[in-house]
C-alpha cells in the first residue's frame, strides 16, 4: 500500500476512534467541525481558519462561522482547502471531507464528514458519531 494511502487510513481511523458512538456535543468539540479538523491534523494539514476557534453550542458555532465571513460550511470549506480541490463525491479517498445535506433549517447548509472507505463515512446522525453510507452528497475536498 502506498503511504500516502497508509496516512489516510490511519487518519479515517482516528476519527472513528474519536467519535465513533459518541454523543454530538459541542461544548465537549464533538461536532462536524471538529470532525473535519482531526481528519485534516492527522494528515498533517494546517487550517488556519479553525485554529483557536471557540464555541459551546450551535449557535455560537453558527456566530463563529459568519464572524469568519462564510454564511455556510460549504463556502468556508472551500476557503480553508481551497475550490480548486473540490472532486467528486465518489472519487474520495479515507480523509477526504465530505458534505452532506441536512434536514430541515441547517444555519450550517450542510454537515460535514470524513471519508473513510468503500463509500462509507464518517459523521454525526441522530445525535451520535456513527459511519455511514450516505445515500446524497452536497460536495467533497482532497483533504491532502
């Protein structure tokens, strides 16, 4: 296996290590965001855009994201691993960030997950860390 791949499994298995069955819980940073930047610090990448970001709850989340200047995850996604590396949901790789819909009213526009292989990912659903195979995609990012 090449070890590039090698660095992405492990990646994809730290988060489920992390979040696996445990409950959604912002004050405790389990949530899609966080999700997202442990996938991308494994692998070594640096989001500057997350680092000393604060919040409890959604809505602080939701506060922090528009004092950033995004008026959702999509856009600040794409501010943080760039547009260019924007590919199709099924090209992903374990590691890649994944955008999923959301019901209802989301602030966010959409949840974000990690790709962790054989289409399945890695992300929060009814409250809990859990992997899925998600049936709609919104967009996904080469995280490296």
């Amino acid at each position: 296996m090449r070890p590039e791949l090698v660095r992405r499994v492990a990646a994809a298995q730290a988060c489920i290590d992390r979040f696996a069955g445990k409950p959604y819980d912002c004050a405790k940073s389990r949530d899609c965001i966080r999700l997202a930047g442990h996938a991308l610090h494994k692998l070594g990448k640096r989001v500057s855009l997350t680092k000393g970001l604060r919040y409890s709850s959604e809505a602080g989340g939701v506060r922090a994201m528009r004092k950033l200047g995004f008026s959702n995850l999509l856009e600040a996604v794409d501010a943080a691993l760039g547009e260019e590396n924007r590919i199709a949901p099924a090209a992903a790789l374990p590691g890649d960030i994944i955008a999923l819909p959301t019901e209802g009213d989301n602030p966010f526009g959409c949840a974000l997950a990690v790709a962790v292989g054989n289409g399945r990912v890695i992300g929060f659903q009814n409250g809990h860390g859990v992997v899925v195979q998600p049936l709609q995609y919104l967009a996904a990012w080469r995280s490296i």
